[in-house]
C-alpha cells in the first residue's frame, strides 16, 4: 500500500461493471492522508474511492460500503453519491443529486435498515485507538451515532473528549441563551467586521462568543472583551475555511501547508488589531487616532492575545468543530456571505 493509504473494513466482495466490464471488487472504507471515503478494491489490487478529506467519518463509509452490496451484478454506481447515502450530514442528503437514484437501487426499507443499524464496536475501537496517527477519523460522529441510536454510550468516550448529545444540546442552549441576551452587541462587532447577521461570517461570530471554550477561556470578563476575542476567533475560523474552499471548491478538507500558516498568522494579526479597535472604541470615549486610543488599542490586544496563547490548541480544535457544525447546516440554512 501507499503511504498513510489504510482499509479500515472490508465488506464481501460483489461483481459489478466498472468501464464496461463485469468485475468482483471488495467494497472497503478508505483511507488517505487526502480522502476518507468509500471504494472499491479491483482483482489488481488498487482502489477505487471517493470522500472527502473533511469530515474523516467512519461509520458513513462504513455504511456506503453496506449501501454498495445491493450493486451486485449491476453498473457501479458513482462512489460520490454512496458516500454521501451514508452519510448523516443534511448536506450530503440536499446537495446529492444521486441519492434518489441510489435508494431507488437499494431499496428505501434496506436503504432504512442500513442508516439504522448498529455500527460495528470493532469501528468505535478503530476510531479511539487511530486518534495519535495525523489524520484521525473524526470523532463527533460518534456523537452523531449515539444521538441517532446507533451506538450505546461508552463512559470512556469521555476521555477522548467526546460529548454526549445531551450535553451538546445544553451547550447549544447555553449558546443561544448568550447570543439572545447580546444581539445589540454581537450586531455592532459585527458591523466592525462587516459581517451580516445571517450569513456564515455572522453566525461564526454567535458560535465562537456563545461557546463554553470561549466562556471558560475567559471567565468573568466583561462582555465587550469576550466579544473581540470572539471576532478574532470566528475571523480565523472563516479564513480557515476560506482556505479549505480555495483547495477543494467546497467546505470539507483541511488546510494546513506552509503557505496556509502564514496566511492564517497574518489573518491572527488584522483581526486582533480590528478587534481591538472595536472594543477600546466600544468601551471608552477616547477617540480613534490619538495617542490615547493607540495605547489603550495595545492594551486590549495583550489582553485578547493572552487568552488566545493560552487555548491555541483549543483554538485549532474550535475552528475544526465550527466547520463539522457548518456542515450539519441545511443549505437553506447557510446563506452566501
């Protein structure tokens, strides 16, 4: 195999036509450094696969590999449209232009009992232990399983830092407890911004400042600081996914290249000076462009600064988890910036 190239399941193996030609292949969930997904194994021995590189979901794979036996004796279907039928995000549904045709295929009741089954606790057991390696499956989908019945709670999920659903509706609770009670001050830091209430900028902007991480990081600061440091944080987290969106042409991989780094440092840098800006003109009378304001500017940047060195990895954590949760938006829900 490749480097870093891993099978983490392996269904029996099925005759389909792939280019014209009657062929047994092995369905197989597929691993690489560039794509996690669903494939197929040829009589030579390479693969044939599609995913993407973000979310590295274990059991929607697992799942497309089920989806792909019901193709026995007939025309392989397109890999993209099996992965996303697996798939629990909303989007991989709505913007599937496949999907019917493939559930057609497989037929809704099996089709049914596939999304419904319990996952393998030998893929759980993957999931932990493959956690050190660089590209790590993704665990909020063990989340998204345990919500949707497929996979009972383990109390050691706990340790891998994996929430129970129950606990991740209290923090969306919590969240828009917060962004309710601030809508005056999140629209004015968002103005600074140019971000637009409803757009995916704006709602970057609630998720970070509505975050425990961020309400934890910060404590009992007042409530101007705790949201510049969450313009510094949702402006990262939307020049992440701009990077990602200029690798890919969609949201589902990851940056990270030198050239990114630097991109993102230098993203760090404006939206901490801008964000600093906004809370000294927020919370003083003093007035832009005097020696005054500048001071109290490099005042608030030391501050939001120092709560940003001492979460980094939190941070990077953050930003990942904004783009999972963009992802489980409806397309209705996610209005071009």
């Amino acid at each position: 195999m490749a480097e870093w190239e891993q099978i983490h399941y392996r269904a029996e193996p099925i005759r389909t036509n792939i280019d014209g030609t009657q062929t047994e292949v092995t369905p197989v969930v597929y691993d690489n450094p560039n794509l996690f997904g669903v494939g197929v194994q040829v009589p030579d021995g390479s693969f044939q696969a599609d995913g993407f590189t973000f979310p590295r979901d274990m059991f929607g794979t697992w799942r497309g590999a089920q989806i792909l036996q019901a193709y026995d004796g007939l025309e392989c279907p397109p890999l993209q449209a099996v992965y996303g039928a697996g798939s629990r995000l909303p989007i991989l549904h709505i913007e599937n232009p496949g999907l019917p045709e493939v559930i057609n295929t497989v037929g809704r009741e099996r089709y049914d009992e596939i999304m419904g089954a319990t996952v393998p606790e030998s893929l759980v057991d993957q999931v932990l232990s493959l956690q050190t390696q660089q590209y790590a499956p993704d665990l909020r989908a063990i989340s998204d399983e345990v919500q949707a019945g497929t996979l009972a709670w383990r109390k050691e999920f706990t340790e891998y830092g994996i929430e129970h659903p129950d606990e991740i509706e209290k923090k969306a609770q919590e969240k828009l407890f917060f962004v309710e009670n601030s809508v005056e001050l999140l629209h004015s830091a968002a103005d600074s911004f140019g971000l637009i209430p409803g757009t995916p900028g704006y709602e970057a902007l609630a998720d970070c400042v509505g975050s425990r991480l961020h309400h934890e990081a910060l404590g009992q600061t007042d409530d101007v600081l705790r949201v510049a440091f969450g313009l510094v944080e949702a402006d990262l987290a939307l020049t992440f996914m701009g990077l990602i969106e200029r690798k890919d042409g969609v949201v589902l991989s990851s940056a990270g290249d030198g050239e990114d780094d630097v991109r993102l440092r230098d993203a760090d840098s404006s939206a901490l000076k801008r964000a600093a800006q906004w809370s000294v003109s927020r919370s003083t009378e003093l007035v832009p462009g005097t020696v005054d304001f500048a001071d109290a500017v490099e005042t608030a940047m030391l501050e939001i600064s120092a709560v940003e060195v001492g979460i980094q990895d939190q941070l990077t954590h953050r930003m990942e988890q904004i783009e999972y949760e963009y992802l489980l938006l409806e397309p209705r829900e996610r209005p071009s910036a």
